[in-house]
C-alpha cells in the first residue's frame, strides 16, 4: 500500500492484481462445491430395502443408516446406499473368531462369497485377521457384506442396492471350492481374496 498526496491510501497495481488472484481461486473453489453431481434423492423403495435389511436375524442391532442424496458436492457420487453398520468386541483369537462369524453368518442364511486370510509372516504363522465378502436375497434384491475379524473386534457393514440400481448390483458369483476358512486349523500362509466391492456404501453416477 502506498500513500497519495492527499494522505489517503492507495492500492498499489500489484495488490490489486494479488487480491483479483485470491477472488478468482475463492469463486473457483465455491463452483467445484456447488456444482458438484446434484445427487439422487432416496425413495420409498430404499427405506422398505433397508428395513428388510435390519429385520435378518443376523444383523439385528446393528446400526441403520438410511439411503441419502449427495447434493451440491464435488465428489463423483450420485447418492449413498442404505446399510447397517456394527463394531463389536472380541474376546478370542482372531482364527477362533473368524471361524465362529462364518459359521453363524452360514448358519443365518448368508452365502459367503470371499474370504482372505491374514497372517503376519510365514515364519511365525501368526494368524491375524478375516476379511469376509457375503450377500443374502430377499424378495429378489441382494444385499452384500463386508466384515473384517480379528482377536479385537469385528467390523462389519451391510448394504442394500439404491432404487436405481439392480437388484443385484454386486457382481458376484458363486464361490468354487473351499475358502481358507474352512480349514480345521489356520493356514500357513496368506490367503488374499479378489473381487469383492471397495465401497459398499456409495452409488455413481450412470
């Protein structure tokens, strides 16, 4: 800033220039939040999803979260599947643990669909954690699972398919032969697991 003759101050050239910079970065960054995918608002057939959801016996207690639009966000997502959530603690060691989720989570109706087995190394064979991909069908629309057990907890979430989607949106098929988890003991060796859905949560744009 400089002063003029009559005392007052004057906004040099590159001030103005630095402040005209700072406008157009402020107006670019509220376009990028404000024109974002406008979102899909949820319906009647996403409740009546999730609803039947928490009504399986195996996931009853389980946090709901209800279908949502994603409106006025710069993220590339239409809209947020209903789901039902849990973390729950554990008291045994993870093979035990794991072992015990897929036999009720069978036992409950559910087909597994992946499993990937964790183990710190080869040489100690420190078994670590399960993760577990599974899906169950009622009246015709697929809901999928996600869950990961250890010795500390278990977390789990289930969603519905949005109403704009197929019933069956997950893209899986049926599992050929046994999974790691279906041995007497724990395996040896690591045993990842392919193909299972990344975000069960979110829906894109079609």
């Amino acid at each position: 800033m400089t002063r003029g003759k009559n005392g007052m101050r004057r906004t040099t050239t590159r001030a103005r220039a630095t402040a005209a910079g700072a406008l157009a970065l402020t107006a670019a960054v509220l376009a990028g939040c404000s024109f974002g995918d406008p979102g899909i608002d949820p319906d009647d057939v996403d409740a009546a999803r999730v609803a039947a959801l928490a009504d399986d016996p195996f996931v009853a207690g389980w946090k709901v979260v209800p279908a949502k639009a994603n409106h006025f966000r710069s993220v590339n997502v239409a809209a947020y599947r209903a789901h039902v959530t849990t973390t729950e603690d554990r008291t045994q060691d993870a093979w035990a643990s794991s072992v015990e989720f897929v036999a009720d989570l069978r036992a409950a109706g559910w087909e597994v669909r992946h499993v990937a087995c964790y183990l710190s190394d080869d040489t100690t064979s420190l078994y670590l954690a399960t993760e577990i991909t599974a899906t169950t069908v009622d009246d015709g629309v697929t809901a999928i699972m996600q869950a990961r057990v250890n010795d500390r907890r278990t977390t789990a979430t289930a969603a519905v398919p949005f109403h704009t989607e197929d019933t069956d949106p997950w893209g899986l098929t049926a599992p050929e032969g046994e999974f790691c988890i279906d041995q007497d003991v724990p395996p040896t060796t690591s045993s990842p697991s392919a193909g299972a859905p990344v975000d069960l949560t979110t829906v894109d744009p079609t």
